[in-house]
C-alpha cells in the first residue's frame, strides 16, 4: 500500500485526487488530509477515507473538526493545525507520496518540507517554484526526493520527454517546449469590455473547473506566465526555450519540439484526474476516471498566438523569467494581492496587471538568499502591491 498525504484536500485538485485514490483502495491508502477552514469538507473525506492524521489551518476549524469527529466516533483520527500542523502532514512517516495542492504561498513552507523529507512530490502549487524556485530545486536535490508535476500542461511536458529526463534539454535533441494556453473566458470579449467583467466571469472557465485564485490567473493569463516560469525550474530550462500557444479546445495539454523536427504532444480531455493518476502511479499506469478522448467530438484543433495587449500579464511574466533573482517572487506575491482585490471587488479586472506592473517597477531584483531573505521580499512585495491597489479604486 502506498500512503499519500494530500494538502489542500478540500480545493478542486484535492478533490479530484481523492476521487483517483478512491478508485484504488487495494493501492492507496490516506494517510493525512489537510484544509483551510472548510470543516464540513473535511469532515466528508475523513468519513469516507479515514486518514490518521486531519490538519486545519485556521485554529477555530480545527477544534470544530476535533469535536465533530468525536461526536461520529472517530476520534482515532488525530487533529493538528497552523502551519506545523501542515509541515508534520507533509513529512510523516507513513506517507511516501505527498500531493501539494494548496493554493498560493500558503503552500510553500509544507512543500518545501515534503521535499526536505525526500517525498515522491506531487506538486500543483507551482506558486512555490514560482516564489522559491532556486531553493526549492535545491532541496529537492539534496533530499532525494522525487518530484512529478501536476499542472496539466507540465505533466504533459514531462510525458514527451525522453524517460529518466532530469536535465540538459539540448542533451536529449529537444529545441523548444510549447505551452497550451485556452486563452481563458475573454479570449475574444472586445477589450474595451475588459475594465467592467465581474468575477463570476472570470471564474467561468470555458474547459476546466478550478478554484477562484486559478481561474481568475487563467482570465488574466498571468497563469500561463506563472507556468512559464514553473517550467524553467522543472525542465532546467530558460524563457528564450518556452512557447505560449493559445489552444481554446484544452486537448493538447502540451508539446515538446526536438532538433530533427519531431512534435510530440500529449492529449486528452480536460480534466485534471488524467495527470494526478498518471503521477500517482509513475512510471506504471491507473485508471482515473476520466472517459476516453472522442476526437471526432473535438473536431478540430485551433492554435493562435498570444495578444500580449490583450494579456499583459504574460508580458510581465515573461520578463520576471528573464530578469531571474527576487523578480518572479515579487511577481507571484503582487498578483496574490491583486487577484485578491479584484475576487472582493476592490479593483477592476484591467488592474490586476496594472498593480504587478507598478509593484515590480518599484523593487529591483536582488539574487535569491535563504528562506528569511524571501519570505521578507515576499511581505515587501505584498505591502507595495496593496498600496498599488489602494491607489485604483473600483
Ligand atoms: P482551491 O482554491 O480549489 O483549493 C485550495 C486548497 O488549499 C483548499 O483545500 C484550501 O482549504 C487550501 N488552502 C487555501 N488557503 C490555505 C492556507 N492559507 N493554508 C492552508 N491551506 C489553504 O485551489 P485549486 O484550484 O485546487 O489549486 C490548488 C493549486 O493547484 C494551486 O497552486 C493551483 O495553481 C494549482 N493548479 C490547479 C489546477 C486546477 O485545475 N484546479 C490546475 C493546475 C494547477
Ligand atoms: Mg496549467
């Protein structure tokens, strides 16, 4: 039996993997599951899965989920909070497989621990690349551990590449990576129209169901730019490497180009069960759930090229890459306080990259020090963009 802690159980990826371990009971077994604050989803997955370990976050839920649990008898499941709370999810013993799935910097000091703890890594939350990429990479390598990407697009990557692929991608005749991108709900909203969507808007994504912060990045595209840098870490590689294609059908999830002209891709239908089951089970093979791809329904595949005034956030992103040090922290960190501010109706949709843009101006990039040295570029960060945001009203 395989143990797998999930972080962020209760969000979409947390789900959908849980419905892939559900579908295996004779190969997974639920170690530890850990939440925000949603009690009641929490409470439904420890019935179901009965993990020895339950972890909230916020300290309120978790002294709900304590007495919730013993009023249903099952009081054998221990219950832990805070961000210990989440670094003891993802370093136990029993779990050899750890899924990162919690959304934002939250996610970054317990995956960084699953990684010091030498974990089969799952990793969802690129905001840790992102954010911390050049530690990250580090302890991984230190620790042994072995990471396997989540996002669709670099699980897609991931699966074109030559296997036992670590780095060098000129060492293995590859000459570029292409990025899928579905351009999102506003792919083709006249511009002017921009300033005024809502939220609800630009969380109805066309292809995939994901959270709010997610959707809202995939509207703005700063998802793809973050994606963009999660691959440089991921695959060894630069910006000058990567290629965003807009593809509004989200079935090609990705594709590798190599030097004697050969395109590989992975396709499929668009749902994240596909890369969870095919990392949980690396290098074999599960079902997920996921029904087979009817290209016939698909009919055709459509690829463009991106509209950087129409996404100006892929253009910051981009240039974050390139500027490397601090630059894709701040990134990450302004968009965080930007996408928040827009979610609560405090700026426009059209700010969001307007207040990365002013925040990145504002602090030079500096070479990446030790975890502190970060996690204080990331407050800097957080303070300028709220000022940013404050200065655009709605
Ligand atoms: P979500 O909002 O649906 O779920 C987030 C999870 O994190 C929830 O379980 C929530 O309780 C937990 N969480 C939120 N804030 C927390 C905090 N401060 N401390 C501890 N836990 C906290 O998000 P999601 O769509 O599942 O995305 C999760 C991650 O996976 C993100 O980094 C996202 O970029 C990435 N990702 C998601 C998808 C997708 O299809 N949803 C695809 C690719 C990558
Ligand atoms: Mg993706």
């Amino acid at each position: 039996m395989i143990g797998v802690s999930v972080l962020g159980s209760t969000g979409s990826i947390g789900v959908s993997t849980l419905d892939v371990i559900g579908r295996h009971p004779g190969r997974y077994r639920v170690v530890a599951l850990t939440a925000h604050s949603d009690v009641e989803g929490m409470l439904a997955q420890c019935r179901r899965f009965r993990p020895d370990l339950a972890v909230m976050a916020d300290p309120g839920a978790a002294a709900r989920l304590r007495e919730s649990l013993q009023a249903e008898e099952m009081a054998a499941i221990e219950v832990d909070q805070g961000v210990d709370g989440l670094e003891r999810a993802a370093t136990l013993d029993q779990a050899g497989t750890v899924m990162a799935a919690i959304v934002g910097a939250a996610g970054l000091l317990p995956t960084l621990a699953a990684a010091r703890a030498g974990k089969r890594l799952l990793l969802a939350n690129k905001e840790t690349l992102v954010m911390a990429g050049p530690l990250f990479m580090a302890e991984v390598a230190a620790h042994g551990a072995t990471l396997l990407p989540i996002d669709s697009e670099h699980n897609a990557v991931f699966q074109c590449l030559p296997a036992g692929f670590r780095e060098g991608l000129e060492r293995v005749g590859v000459s570029r990576i292409l990025l899928t991108a579905s351009g999102g709900p506003f792919r083709e909203l006249p511009l002017e129209a921009l300033a005024v969507v809502t939220p609800e808007q630009a969380c109805a994504h066309p292809n995939w169901e994901m959270g709010r912060k997610i959707s809202v990045d995939s509207a703005t595209m700063m998802n793809k730019g973050l994606e963009v840098i999660e691959a440089c870490w991921l695959f060894a590689t630069g910006p000058e490497r990567i290629q965003v294609v807009i593809h509004p059908q989200s079935t090609v999830h990705s594709l590798v180009q190599y030097v004697d002209g050969s395109v590989l891709a992975e396709l499929g239908n668009p749902d994240m069960r596909t890369p969870i089951a095919q990392a949980l089970a690396w290098p074999e093979r599960v079902s997920s759930g996921v029904a087979d791809l009817d290209l016939f329904a698909v009919g055709r595949l459509d690829f463009e090229c991106p509209d950087l005034e129409r996404f100006p956030a892929l253009d910051l992103a981009f240039a974050a890459a390139r500027a490397g040090g601090t630059a894709p922290a701040v990134l990450n960190a302004a968009n965080e306080v930007a996408v928040a501010a827009f979610l609560e109706r405090r700026i426009r949709f059209t700010s969001i990259p307007e207040v990365v843009a002013a925040t990145l101006e504002g602090m030079d990039s500096e070479a990446v020090g030790d975890l502190d040295a970060l996690l204080d570029v990331d407050r800097r960060a957080r303070e300028r963009a709220i000022r940013e945001a404050q200065k655009r009203p709605l």
